[in-house]
C-alpha cells in the first residue's frame, strides 16, 4: 500500500470511531457504538408527571420507543406540583419525578430527603421563554394592571415552588410588595373555573393551561412571570432520591440517556403539539396555539444556580445553596 493510501486509511478510521464516541448531554456521555451500556438494576420505574407542556419530551421518548432501548419501562404518575411529589420520591412510591426546581432546592436545603441522600437532580426539562408563564384574570373584570393585583388573591399550583418564586420577584421588580398579595393552592387544570367563579382572583398558568382559558373563558394576561429578573429562568427537570442513584445507577444513567433523545425531538414543535390532546387533557386546535418554553438537553450547574440565588434573595432559602453536589450527571 502507498503512503497516500495508508495515510487516507487511517483517516476514515478515525471517522469512523469518531462518530461512534459521541456524548449524551443529560447523560453524561454515551458509550462507544461497540460497547454496550450496563443493565439496568430496576426495569420498572415509576415516574411522577404533570399534565403540562413541560413533560413532553419524557411522552415522546416514551412513544418512541427510547426508554424501551434501554431496558426500561415506565409507569407515570400524575403529582400536583414538584412539592407535593417530593414525599413520594422519600417514601419510595416514586422512583423519579418532574419538578420545579425550587420544590428540589428548598426539599434539599430543609434536608427533607436526608435520610434516603438528599435529592439528586438528574435531567434538565423547560426553560422559560415569553409569553408561556402567565397571570391571568377575567377578560371582564376589574384587574386591569399589576397595581390592581394588590390585596388580590392568586392561585398557584403549590407553595414553595417555581410560580411563587417568579410571582415575587417579578412583582417587586415592578415595586409591588409581594406581601400585600395572597397566593392560595390549587391545582392548575382548576384555575380557569375558580377565577371565572371569583373563588380567586387571578392563576398562575402554564401551557397548555393558559391558551385554554384564552380560548374557552376569554381570560387575559395580567403579568409575565418570565420576565425582568426571571427572564429565561429554568423552571423545571427531574429529580431523585440519593438512595436510588446509589442503588441503581445504571437505571439512572438510562433513564438519562432516553431523556436526552425526548428533549431533542422536542425542539420540533410538530412533535410536541402533535401529543399534547393524548396527555393534557386540550384539543388539537388548542394545541396549535400554545407558547412553547426551551427544551434544555444539558444540566448546568452554572444556570441552575441562579434558580437558588433568587430563591435566597425573596426568602424561599434561609442559607445559600450549592447546586452542583446535587447533579447526577450519569456514567
């Protein structure tokens, strides 16, 4: 063989392993197209979801097939919010779970997981954009601005969480003492109804939430939550227990990497709108409409940190909170 040859060889060789090396960003890194991937030690897994934009990639890698690929079969669980899923992750009843990551940083800085190690952040999920994180109030009622939501009530999904967070901070950026709003907890699918009923007098929605009481109940945008100081804020990703990445971390590893291919196939608004009828509970042309957030297909700990330091300065951290120990990043 001559030099050229040998030389171009070797070349396409290196291609070649090249293409097969590379890195699944959720899970750390995928292995060599040769190698195969530790078995899972726990095949069913119980993961807990909310009927929210958000979860769509996790819808997709389950209808495609992705979590099947790597050994794994999930059930899902419907929670209210991340706080009100943390005790199941504690108690075992679930394996993994959806959350806000306020619900995950204020469970780890009250230790309320101590005893199964701490909750572990495992997937990245949604990131806010305009217009997907919304207040909204009657289309015919007397709110009208912000400065009317003073001595208001606002439904939020749960306490503790990504909406109160946001909520605050947004409002005292446009100098309204949060403390003069009541927020009261509710389960988002019920805030179109309870606002229209006066049992409240305004809801922090997501989608598909939001564009389904613009439709249905002519209801109208208050306050953007994402917005000023918590413009593009990652709003949520999964979550587990110490305990459980300690005894499986395979069954971590491939949940992550099954994850990482969902929230690819995400960024496609076609596919994620195509499920929404079959999970949130809207029609097709309501799905046509909704405002779609950021798919995120890393975990940093660099743009998660900046959750907890918000969260320190409106009071829902006592002490400041080092994010990056609580990443699982896999194998």
């Amino acid at each position: 063989m001559s030099g050229r040859r040998r030389i171009a060889g070797l070349l396409s060789a290196a291609a070649v392993l090249a293409a097969a090396s590379g890195c699944g960003a959720l899970g750390g890194g995928q292995p060599a197209a040769t190698s195969q991937p530790a078995a899972a030690e726990k095949i069913f897994i119980k993961v807990g979801v909310l009927p929210v934009v958000d979860v769509a990639p996790l819808h997709i890698a389950m209808r495609n097939g992705y979590f099947k690929e790597e050994g794994l079969e999930v059930e899902t669980v419907v929670v209210q919010g991340g706080a009100a899923a943390i005790p199941g992750l504690v108690q075992g009843s679930l394996d993994i779970t959806f959350g806000n990551w306020v619900s995950f940083m204020a469970a780890q800085s009250k230790e309320t997981a101590k005893n199964v190690g701490g909750i572990k952040l495992i997937c990245d999920g949604y990131q806010a954009k305009p217009g997907m994180f919304l207040i909204l109030v009657k289309g015919n009622g007397t709110i009208r601005s912000m400065t009317d939501l003073v001595g208001k009530t606002i439904a939020i999904n749960t306490f503790n969480n990504i909406s109160e967070l946001t909520t605050k901070a947004v409002l005292e950026a446009n100098n309204i003492d949060p403390k003069k709003i009541t927020l009261k907890e509710m389960p988002m699918p019920d805030m179109e109804a309870a606002i229209e009923r006066n049992v409240v007098d305004a809801g922090f929605m997501s989608e598909p939430f939001i564009t389904r009481a613009q439709r249905n109940s002519g209801q109208i945008a208050i306050l953007d939550a994402a917005s000023g100081p918590t413009s593009a804020i990652p709003i949520a990703g999964y979550g587990t227990t110490g305990k459980f990445v300690q005894e499986n971390p395979n069954t971590v590893a491939a949940f992550q990497r099954a994850m990482t291919r969902g929230q690819q196939d995400a960024s496609n608004r076609a596919t994620v709108q195509e499920l929404l009828p079959q999970y949130a509970g809207v029609d097709r042309d309501t799905a046509k409409l909704v405002n779609l957030g950021q798919f995120p297909t890393s975990l940093d700990a660099t743009r998660l940190q900046r959750v907890a330091t918000l969260m320190r300065t409106y009071g829902l951290l006592q002490t400041d909170l080092d994010v990056e120990p609580m990443l699982f990043r896999g194998r």
